[in-house]
C-alpha cells in the first residue's frame, strides 16, 4: 500500500510539475527529478554510476516512438548486483514508463525498447540491489508530443488486432551463451491523455501491463510496462539458456486480457 501511495503522489507531483513547466522552459528541466525521486523513492540515498547506461539519440524524429537502449555493464565487477531497473522520463504526465525485474538468466542485461515523450525530457535510469541500494543514470533527450493528442482509427479493427505477438529466439542458438531474443506485441497503448478527433472527450487508457518471461518454467524477466511505453511495445534482449528448452511469455493489459507465446530453444 504504502508502494502504491507513493507512486500515486510521484504521478501527481510530475503532473502538477509539466502543467506548470511546459509552458516555460524549451528544454528539458533538471528541477523536476528531485521532486519526483523524493516522491518515488522519500529519502533513500541514491548513487550515480557509470554502470548503468542508456544508450539513445540526442534528438528524436517523433515523441511518440524513441528508441531507448538500456544495460548495466560490469556492476558485479563492482560488487554490485542490481535486481531491478526503474526507468523514468521525468517530464511525462505519467512519468514511470516500465520496472524491469532482473534475473541471473539474462547474463550481462541490455534492453532495446521504445518510449513515448510528451516534452524535452531527461530519461532516468534508477537501479536497485537486493539490500536496496538504489543506483542513476541519466541521459537528456530532445522529443514531444507522444503523451496525449488525439487518437483515430476503426475501433473495432484496433481492438481486433490487439495482443498479437510476434516473438522470436535469433538462431543459431549456443546453449550456455546470450541469445538475442525480440517481443513485440501490437497494442495502441492509450494513456488516458489522448482525446478523441470527433468528440474531443478523453479516450480510456488501455494500455500492455505486464510481460513475464520464463524458460522451462523458470523466470527469466517480468516487466511492469507503463503508459509511458510506445504504442505496440517493442522489447529486445538476451537470456542464457544453461539447456535445450522452451521460452514463454505472458502478456496481460489494463482490462485483463491475457496474451501468450512460446519459443522452443534448440542448439
């Protein structure tokens, strides 16, 4: 409960923060980070490192679709191992755009992604060990428009289409070394922000929640996938199998819906 308060008060103070800043600065705002984290995080010290690192363009052709890379290089060189990923545009309405929940499957952790920025932003990168040791990284980015909007299309096609996944293992697989592994799923990711062109009245959000990966029933990743994730989410990295088997993923969305697919793994 007291998780989901303080999401809930790092979502309105980010909210508030945009409304007032926008409209002001041209560029991305390092004041907004510190509200937000403390909102986020209260007063958990908070280490900024060059393990972490995100990997991105300076300037994006379209706020709505930004390729993001993410990887945590040599931390445990460092004795640090890191558990879970934070990833943040602080400029956002919504500004959480997904939790990544990390595991020894994936060997050395990169993921390739796509996020939506609705202003000039910086992207934040906050790692946590299991002692709860929290880790930034920060890149600034040039991008707007991808938060709100309006919104059209056939709504009985978009919603027909919804949920498919196209999900693949690169082969040739080498048991025992990374493979690079890519999900993306079709799904309009509404915000909650976007109106309708007509009406001009608010459209639901309906948006990919959840993506749990597992090999031979085992958990390899789960992401808590947020608003702030681009429309038909887009995720690439690479997991370790130790033997020949079956890679699953579970997708589920706002309105409960669920997804699924597997990928048999061969050497």
């Amino acid at each position: 409960m007291k998780l989901k308060q303080s999401i809930f008060a790092a979502l309105m103070s980010a909210s508030l923060l945009v409304g007032f800043s926008s409209s002001a600065f041209a560029e991305p705002d390092p004041k907004l980070w510190p509200v937000m984290k403390e909102a986020f995080f209260a007063k958990r010290p908070m280490t900024d490192v060059d393990f972490i690192k995100i990997d991105a363009p300076r300037r994006a052709e379209s706020g709505a679709q930004v390729p993001v890379t993410y990887s945590v290089d040599n931390a445990t060189a460092k004795g640090v191992k890191i558990t879970k990923l934070y990833a943040f545009v602080d400029a956002n309405p919504i500004p959480l755009t997904a939790t990544y929940h990390l595991t020894d499957a994936l060997g050395s952790f990169q993921m390739a992604t796509r996020i939506r920025f609705e202003t000039d932003a910086f992207v934040r990168l906050v790692g946590e060990d299991a002692s709860g040791n929290l880790y930034l990284a920060s890149r600034e980015i040039r991008a707007a428009g991808g938060c709100g909007g309006t919104v059209e299309g056939d709504e009985a096609a978009i919603r027909a289409s919804a949920g498919k996944i196209k999900f693949k293992v690169e082969e040739p697989v080498k048991i025992g070394s990374a493979a690079s592994t890519t999900f993306n799923i079709k799904h309009p990711m509404r915000t909650g922000l976007q109106r309708e062109l007509v009406s001009q009245g608010f459209v639901p959000a309906f948006y990919i929640n959840k993506a749990a990966f597992t090999y031979n029933s085992k958990p390899v990743l789960t992401i808590d996938v947020g608003v702030g994730t681009a429309e038909d989410p887009y995720f690439k990295f690479n997991f370790v199998p130790t033997e020949a088997g079956k890679l699953e993923v579970t997708a589920t969305d706002n309105e409960g819906k669920t997804f699924a697919q597997a990928v048999e793994v061969k050497s």
